[in-house]
C-alpha cells in the first residue's frame, strides 16, 4: 500500500525526472544526518532540498532547521504536501528545460 506522503514524493520525482534533474533520497538511518529533506536535487544548477508531507503533517524542528540551513547556503529549500505540489512543479519548471 502506498501512503499519502509516498504519494507525494513519486509526484515530485515525476516532475524531476521530467525536467533531467539530478535526485536522491537521503539515508539517514545510524550514520546520516538527521532532519535533511527527503529529496535531495540538482536542477539547472540550483540546490534544492525538498520535505515531502501529507495529510496535514508538519516538518519537525530538525527538518525546519536543515531546510533553513540550505537557505543560508544559498540552496532553495521547500516543503510539498499534496495541496502546494502544482505550486512547486511550476517553480521547478522555470529553472528546468
């Protein structure tokens, strides 16, 4: 059975995917970091980091740090839910092909 935040991420990879950007999942199990976003891209050379959530869930202190980490470094940093994900796709879309 696939979850809503599943679901959420396979729409952001499509989107990805389609636009030849470079993607990963973090691990981040006993030796990552904990709190980065769940992916993790590369799209006509801007650094972005994305938290996916569902049904109404928020990102934890930790994520809202590490999202705001990248920020400060000069990355783009966004958290996607199923109600903002056309929002994101336009975004990523001006940058893309």
């Amino acid at each position: 059975m696939t979850t809503p935040e599943k679901k959420v991420k396979d729409k952001v990879v499509k989107i990805l995917k389609e636009l030849g950007a470079y993607y990963f999942y973090p691990v981040t199990g006993g030796f990552g970091r904990s709190g980065v976003p769940d992916i993790v891209c590369c799209l006509a050379g801007n650094f972005i980091g994305i938290e996916c959530k569902a049904n109404g869930n928020k990102p934890t202190a930790l994520q809202h740090k590490n999202l705001g980490d990248i920020q400060e470094a000069g990355g783009y940093a966004f958290i996607v839910n199923e109600d903002n994900i056309d929002a994101l796709e336009r975004v990523l879309r001006m940058w893309g092909k």
